[in-house]
C-alpha cells in the first residue's frame, strides 16, 4: 500500500498533525497499536495548552467539538519559590483572555481520533504495531506485525520518548533521567479557584495545582523517585492531607477523586529532528521537565510546522528529501533547545541546595516580580508557544 506520509503513533502530536493535513491532497496512513479510550470520570493527565496552540486546534477544527464543560482556562497563576520568593501572573496585564486552558489529554486524544477516522486521505491502521523499517532512496517500507507493507515518501515518528520508529532509523538520543516522578491526581476542594494556577518551588519537589471546572483541581508533584513512591503508598486520607500541606491550604479542604498515578521524569535530547524520509515530532523528538508546563505546546508545534510545510509543498518536491525536512529542523530547533535548557536549568535551580543559593533564587523571584514588564514578556512568550 502506497502513501505520501505513514504516521507512527496516535498519540496527540501524531493526530494532530494527521489532522492538520486534512485539506492537503497527500495521502496518510496513522499507525497506532490501540484506539483511545475515555476513562471513567476525570482523566489525572492534563496538560496547559497554550493560546496559540488553542489556535492551532481550532484552525484544524478540533477544539470547538471539544465538550467545554470540562475544558478551564488559567487566568493568573502564582508562582512560590521555597523561601518566601513569589512571581504572579496575570493574563489581564498581559493584554491576554487567558494565559492557558487546561484540557484532559484523553478528550483531546479522543476528539482528534475521531477526526482522523473521518478524514477522506487518512488511513487508520490500529491496531497496528509496527515491526520493520527500511529506507530506500526513493520509499521507506514500513511493515506491521501482521505482514502489511506501507510504503511512504516520508515517516513521522510520533510514537513517544522510547520511539520505536526513532531506533529502527538508528537515530542515537541522550537521556538524562531526573530520578524524579511526577504524581498526578485530581481532587474536589472546599475553596473556588477563581481560574488561578499555583506552583510551588519545594525542597521535595514542585508541585502545581491546575484547576479544573468547578471546584476541581488536578495536581502535578514533580518529586524525588523516593518520595514519589511514598505519596503512592498513602491511603487516600493521608494523601489527601499531604498535598493541603505542601499547598500551603491554598483551597482549603481537598477530596481525591482520581487515584494518584506516577510517570518517571527525564530529559530527552536528539542530535536531529530529521534523516531521510523521517522526521520526529512529540515526544520522540524531545522530552523536558514538566514545570514549564510546554510538553505538549512543543509536540502541537511541531506538528504544525511540520504540517505547514507539507500542505504548501508544490507537486514535485519529495516530502522526504533531506533538503526539505531540513526547513522543518530549522523551525523547530531554537524553540526547542531553549526551552529544554531553560527547564533543566530551572530544575537545577530549585533541586536542593546550599541556603545562601535558596535566598539568591527567591531574591531573584521577588525582583521579578516587581518589574511588570519583564514578566509580561515572559508571558507573552508563553502564550506564542
């Protein structure tokens, strides 16, 4: 079976950037091993998506079917360092609607897929799992466990941080594990959110509540391997209590409604982004700290870049040749190398250290804080990613 572009993974950059591609004339086999499903009640994964990724799901006509009733947008955010340092954020100063919306990663999951299936120039392979790669000069053949051949001018490699289609290419990546977890949960609280986002800088980790509509909140602890395993093993009441503490009581009262989960936290860095006739995106491109929130910014964009190019291609230009991939690489690459230093930088920062260093960074916060325009930009930038 011929195509112009296989995807490998369905993920949410691998379907969005299907779905991006859905008014262009190139034909497009998505290979995913499973279709989503919707967990009962609220998914503990979220993500902040930013303005102008809101933008770019709109454009390609995902987000107004998303069910807004569970859908929230962050209008401040406080951020608190360890040692009384504070920054505050206000999508109003900045000139913004909203600095972030919160979505659930499986409703977005969900209503890309649905999009996809409905694409004339889409083909759904699922399940599917991919088992051998080759690259010729021409084509690249893909084959699936169940002996199916696609062959493809160009493969995307969607498939997550551990990329199958990455290594069957032979692209060798630097991990650095952080030795952390990030624990996620969602909880009912006593007090109103008022829309706003909390972080805190601790010395057992950040931990961030993001609200939900309602009284809900959903929370990532990026902590310590060990510590991570100990907020697990609590019994609900005491998990419960645990995160009110480390929150400082922000909302007061907070009642579980998911169980908490856990996903280990590394850095990912690959030499390219590019080969002949494959390109990365998502997560098998790159990985960074979950404190900046951008995870999933940096997967949309790159699935719109990469999109971009495709659909203003003229007729005779391979989609898989080096030279043409190569202006994908270049829209990507000082976005995605600042934000992943940045990040770990960050983490560096606020890991535990020497308490001289503890007040320069808080000093540092408060400094910040009191330069408006210095902040504005930093949210300016947050909300163009």
């Amino acid at each position: 079976m011929d195509f112009d572009i296989a995807i490998v993974g369905g993920g949410l950059a691998g379907l969005s950037l299907a779905v991006a591609l859905r008014q262009s004339r190139l034909s497009v086999a998505l290979v995913e091993g499973r279709a989503p499903v919707r967990p009962a009640g609220w998914d503990a994964r979220v993500y902040a998506v930013s303005p102008a990724n809101v933008r770019f799901l709109d454009q390609i006509g995902a987000w107004r079917h998303l069910e807004h009733g569970r859908l929230c947008p962050i209008e401040t955010m406080v951020v608190q360092g360890d040692e009384g340092g504070r920054l505050d954020f206000s999508a109003y100063d900045a000139g913004a609607e909203q600095l972030a919306w919160i979505v659930e990663s499986s409703l977005m999951q969900g209503e890309l897929w649905e999009s996809a299936k409905r694409q004339a120039n889409v083909s759904l392979f699922c399940p599917g799992r991919p088992q051998a790669l080759e690259f010729g000069p021409e084509r690249a053949i893909l084959t699936l466990a169940d002996g199916r051949r696609l062959s493809a001018g160009l493969v995307v490699a969607a498939d997550g941080a551990d990329s199958w289609t990455r290594q069957a290419a032979g692209i060798e990546v630097a991990f650095k594990p952080y030795d952390q977890l990030g624990v996620v949960a969602n909880f009912e609280c006593d007090h109103e959110h008022r829309h706003q986002a909390f972080q805190w800088f601790r010395a057992d980790g950040v931990l961030a509540y993001l609200p939900l509509p309602g009284r809900r909140i959903s929370i990532v602890w990026s902590t310590p391997e060990a510590h991570g395993r100990e907020l697990l093993a609590m019994d609900e009441a005491t998990f419960c209590r645990r995160v009110e503490q480390a929150g400082n009581h922000a909302l007061g009262g907070l009642h579980l409604l998911t169980p908490p989960a856990a996903f280990p936290l590394r850095l990912m860095r690959s030499p390219s982004s590019i080969a002949p006739r494959l390109a990365l995106i998502g997560d098998a491109a790159h990985t960074i700290h979950p404190l900046s929130g951008h995870g999933i910014n940096l997967g949309f964009q790159d699935a719109q870049a990469l999109a971009r190019l495709l659909c203003a291609k003229p007729d005779h230009v391979d989609c898989g040749a080096l030279a043409f991939l190569r202006a994908y690489e270049r829209a990507r690459k000082e976005e995605v190398v600042a934000l992943q230093t940045v990040t770990d930088g960050l983490q560096r920062l606020f890991s535990p250290v020497s308490p001289p260093l503890s007040r320069l960074r808080n000093l540092g916060m408060n400094l910040t804080n009191g330069l408006p325009v210095i902040k504005n930009l930093l949210v300016r930038y947050a909300l163009a990613s």
